[in-house]
C-alpha cells in the first residue's frame, strides 16, 4: 500500500489509486463534474477535463487534478488550501465564460452540477468573457440536446459507447469548438440512437435533457371534454419519493397514487396490471415456442427475447436486423395498457376513444418514443398521449404545491389497477424472465410450483445465465442489462457461440430503475441497489405473486379478450419489428 496524507488525515490505499478515491475514502469531498466511476461495469470517465477537483501537494508546483493524479508514498495533500479555493472558483468562471446563463428557465435548474458549484462557490460574476458557442437545439422523439451548455466532460460519450455500446456520441472539432454530436452532426432522432437515455442520466448540465411532456398533460387534465386516465410503470414507486427528501429504496406507491389523484387524473391505473398481462402473452408464447421446438418444428426459433424494453426494441432493430424473428411479438406492458384501455376500458365506461387521453409515468425515455411509434395508433390517435419521466412527474407535484411526504396512501382505481408480486420485478434486471418463469412453470405442469423465488435470475452482474426447470425440460435462461452487454451476448447467439431458450434484456443499469428518466442516478450504483430491493420488498409483501392469478386478469380474458395468444389478444396485444 502507499501512505498519504490528505487534509492531516492519514490513510494508505492500493498503489494507482487516485488523490479523488483515496479522499473519498476518508470521507473528504472534493467536487467534480467530468468524473465519473462505475464500478461494477469497471467504467471510468476520467477525462480531467472540468479541472474543479484540483488540490494542492506538497512539493509540487502546479495544483493536480485529483480525479487524474495518482497516490504516492508519503504525499501530502490539502484539499481545499485558499490556492486550491482561488483556483476552482476561475475555473468554475472559466466554464461559466462560455455557458448560457438562463437558470431561470433551464430544465436542469436546481439539479444542476456548474449552477451547485457556482452556489458553493459564491460567484457574483463572471471576469471572464468572450464569445459564447451556438448551437441549434436538437429534438429527438425522447431527448432534447442543447450544446450551448455542454462542458465536454464527456460522461455521455462514456455511456453510449462503453455501457450501452451504441457508440452515437462522439466528442468532436478542437479547442473552443469542441462538442460532442452524433456522426455527421445527424439529430439524435435519426440516428442508431436508443432513447435509453442514460447519456442524460448522467449529463452534469443541461445539454441533455428530457422532451418535456408535462405541459401537454397539464393542457389534458384542464380539458373539461378529456378522460384523463394514467398509468404508473413499476419502477417509478422505488424512486419518486427521492425528488422529496425520501431515502432511495423508499415504496411510495400510496402517495404516488394520491398525488395523481390530486393533481386531476380522473382514473388512476397500474402498468403493473398489464405486465401481469404481457406475461400472460409472454408465456404463452415462451411454451408454444417451446413445445414446437421440443416436438421437432425447426420452423421454431429460439431464444424468445423479452420485448418491453424499447430501447432494446430499437437496439436490435438497429443492430440484429437479420434476427428480428427471435423477440416475443408481446407489446410492452406500456402499449398494453394503451390498447386495452382505449378499448375494453373506453368501452367499459361508454366514451370513444378520441376523449381518452392515455398518460404513463415511466423511468424511461424511451418510452416517450414507444408511444410515438406509428403501429401503436388507431387512425392516428394513439394508445398511449404523452409519457411523463419520474422527474416530471415530481416537477408536477412540486408546482402543485403538494406536500408529497405527507400524503396518506391511496389506492389504484380498479380493474386496471390490480397487480401481483410477479409485476412488479419487471422494474429489476431478471425480473421479467422470473415472472414469466413463475407462470409458464405452473401452466406447463399444472401444479403448484414448490417455489416462488428464482434468486438465480437475480443480481448485479451485466449477463448472468441459469437453469430452470418447467416442466420436464431444463429451461436455459440469459439475463442482461446495459445494451453493451446485450451487444457481445447476441453477436455470440448469431455466430452459434451461445445457446439459450430464452433471454431477457433490459437497457439500463439494473433494468428500469436505472432508467434514464428516474431521479438522475449520476453513476451511484448504491443507489440502483436500493430502488431494486424495494421493488423485491414490494413483491413479498403480495397476496398474490404470480401473474396468472390476477382476478381482474382472469376476467379480462374471460370477458374481452377471449385466449391468450387468440384472436382478440393478437390484435390488441401483440406487434411486429422492422429493420
Ligand atoms: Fe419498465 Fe416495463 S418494466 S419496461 O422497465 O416491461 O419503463 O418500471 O413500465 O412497459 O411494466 C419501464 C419499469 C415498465 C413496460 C412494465
Ligand atoms: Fe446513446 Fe442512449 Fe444517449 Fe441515445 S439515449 S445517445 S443511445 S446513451
């Protein structure tokens, strides 16, 4: 180990390991804006390039970027010396020398890390000042981008290439006009880009931000002639209470409810019912497939590959064109919900369709380009209007003035509000494989499954494989999460490499409670742990953990949709993928 001596406190670390890490280890702060370290993906971002974390050591002229310089023996560091002090507050000015200053009115204003700093910092003025870079602002289906503000920390150039391998940020030109764009300056909208969204998940600024949807919903709810009825996706409940002060990994589900209802919505609803549905669909298919293979029908292929993700969705049909065969035709637990209640539900209390507005809250961006999607529109009114991220959910909540941890418990309006343990794990990476698996298991069999928990599906690492038993056969199952990961895993399946009957993937870090429209993780993979146990808490704590025992479910196919994977449920519930 090597020995140093950060702000009198002495410490030994590994030798390589940088002034930023051996400080945080003895809980110093030292502020940064480029750096960033995942360290279960093994990612770093450590360009240097912000210069805000520079410290002061002894014997050295210059001040060194602590997120860049590593530890030697008996160095002696003051972190936050008056040099140290002076020189951050001009680089903070340098920054702010070439940045919009409209806080009043950006998107990131209050989560901002350069307006935090600038905060901190007490700067009263800008000395600094020069030509201010312009750029056109570029829209795409889920994502705003917004050079002007771009630092060139480059955290969103390491996430597209390295976590999600889509490799469509570029950080380019030099010196003052360098900017990160995608090839050939293309907007974003038409590029290989995903919406994931996870550029934005841990953008420091405004360059990247969400397509704000919330005063169109605002628009709708004051719309006396609308039906206003909305839908929450399972991983918003582990994150809203976040934005309030409420410790990551707290259930707010009640007063997420109560929140909807006071903000207008005439109908509160669940995705989670509909992703008892989609494994319905799913699982149903899963078995047919399966069936037919294990009866020699080489016509079948395999694995099925979940389908709800859509990012993932554009992913493979960006990226596995050739392949577009293997993923479930189920649509995701989202355009479900969009079809059944604009149909069975708009019939149910007698409106047409046109007077339904259909909201979602999701932790995602993608699915603001999901519901965009032209299959998913009946005469061009579509399933789903507008999609709200958990941010703007909790901006909505905020500029209603709604005391939101003081809200009492409400509950999800019925019957698209009913849902089981098997639900609400599809906000998890594995959870949407163990759902299905709880299912298929007992249909296959007939019997009670012995278990309920799959803790082989469970977990943090990118690709993890298992066994499971339905029925007679060994089911051999995949689950992934990051597109990178997603990447090397079907390159291995196209070349024969890799066998498996099914695999689930997910976009983001950890599944949907990563997502890139939840309260912004910046990296904390903690953060990630905690939003997961509280989904598996949430299915525990269930009367009901398996998706077929849904009653409101069981009446749905009985009343409306007929079979699973029958006529009905085709045209309502199922899609196809184009290259
Ligand atoms: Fe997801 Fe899904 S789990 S995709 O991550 O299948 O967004 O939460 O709503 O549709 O149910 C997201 C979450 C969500 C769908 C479901
Ligand atoms: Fe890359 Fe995802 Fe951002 Fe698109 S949304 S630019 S795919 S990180």
């Amino acid at each position: 180990t090597v020995n140093i001596t950060i702000d009198n406190k002495v410490t030994a670390v590994p030798p390589g390991t940088t002034i930023l890490e051996a400080a945080q280890g003895l809980g110093i702060g030292i502020p940064t804006l480029c750096h960033l370290d995942l360290h279960t993906m093994e990612v770093k971002n450590q360009p240097a390039s912000c210069r805000v974390c520079v410290v002061e050591v002894e014997g050295r002229r210059n001040l060194a970027p602590a997120c860049a310089t590593p530890v030697a023996e008996g160095m002696v560091v003051k972190s936050h010396s008056p040099r140290v002090l002076v020189a951050r507050k001009a680089v903070l000015e340098l920054l702010l020398s070439d940045h919009p200053r409209d806080c009043l009115v950006c998107a990131k204003s209050g989560q901002c890390g350069l307006q935090d700093l600038a905060e901190k910092f007490g700067l009263r003025e800008v000395r600094f000042q020069g030509t201010i870079s312009t750029y056109p602002k570029d829209h795409s289906p889920a994502i705003v981008r917004d050079m002007d503000k771009c630092i060139m920390c480059r955290r969103c150039e390491t996430m597209c290439n390295q976590v999600q391998g889509c490799k469509v940020l570029t950080g380019v030109n030099r010196g003052f006009d360098s900017v990160v764009a995608p090839p050939y300056d293309l907007p974003l909208g038409e590029t290989v880009c995903t919406n994931c969204g996870q550029c934005v998940a841990v953008c420091p600024v405004g360059a990247l931000m969400e397509k704000d949807q919330t005063a169109e919903v605002l628009a709708a709810l004051a719309d006396p002639e609308k039906v206003v009825v909305v839908q929450t996706a399972p991983a918003v409940r582990a994150a809203l209470g976040e934005p309030f002060g409420m410790e990551p990994g707290t259930l707010v589900t009640g007063k997420m409810v109560s929140a909807l209802r006071e903000l207008g919505f005439d109908h509160v609803f669940d995705t989670n019912f509909t992703a008892d549905l989609t494994i319905m669909e799913e699982g149903s298919e899963l078995l047919d497939r399966l069936n037919r293979h294990l009866a020699g029908d080489e016509s079948v292929k395999l694995p099925i590959l979940t389908s709800c993700c859509p990012a993932w969705v554009k992913f493979f049909e960006h990226q596995f064109p050739d392949l577009l065969h293997l993923p479930s035709t189920a649509k995701s637990p989202q355009q479900m919900f969009g079809a059944v209640a604009k149909s069975f539900f708009a019939e149910t209390i007698g409106i047409p369709r046109e007077k339904m507005v259909v909201v979602s809250i999701m932790p995602c961006l993608a699915k603001k380009f999901e519901a965009a999607r032209p299959e998913f529109a009946v005469g061009g009114n579509p399933d789903v209007d507008y999609v709200l991220s958990t941010r703007e959910l909790a901006r909505m909540i905020r500029g209603a003035n709604i005391d939101f941890a003081t809200l009492a418990d409400g509950e999800f309006d019925q019957p698209l509000g009913e849902s089981t343990g098997a639900a609400v794990i599809f906000g998890a990476t594995g959870g949407v494989l163990e759902a299905a698996v709880r299912t298929a298991c007992e249909v296959a069999t007939g019997r009670e499954l012995p278990r309920i928990d799959f803790q082989e599906l469970r977990g943090v690492e990118g690709v993890r494989s298992a066994t499971v038993k339905v029925g007679e056969v060994e089911l051999k199952v995949g689950v992934v999460h990051k597109l990178g990961n997603a990447r090397t895993l079907m390159e291995r399946i196209r070349a024969g490499e890799e066998e498996f009957h099914a695999i689930e993937v997910m976009s983001c870090p950890g599944g949907c409670i990563g997502g890139g429209g939840q309260p912004y993780h910046q990296g904390r993979e903690e953060l990630l742990e905690m939003r997961t146990a509280a989904l598996y808490r949430d299915d525990c704590g269930k009367p009901l953990r398996k998706s077929h025992e849904n009653p409101h479910i069981q009446e749905l196919y009985r009343t409306f949709l007929g079979e699973p994977l029958g006529e009905k449920a085709h045209e309502l519930l199922h899609t196809h993928y184009q290259a």
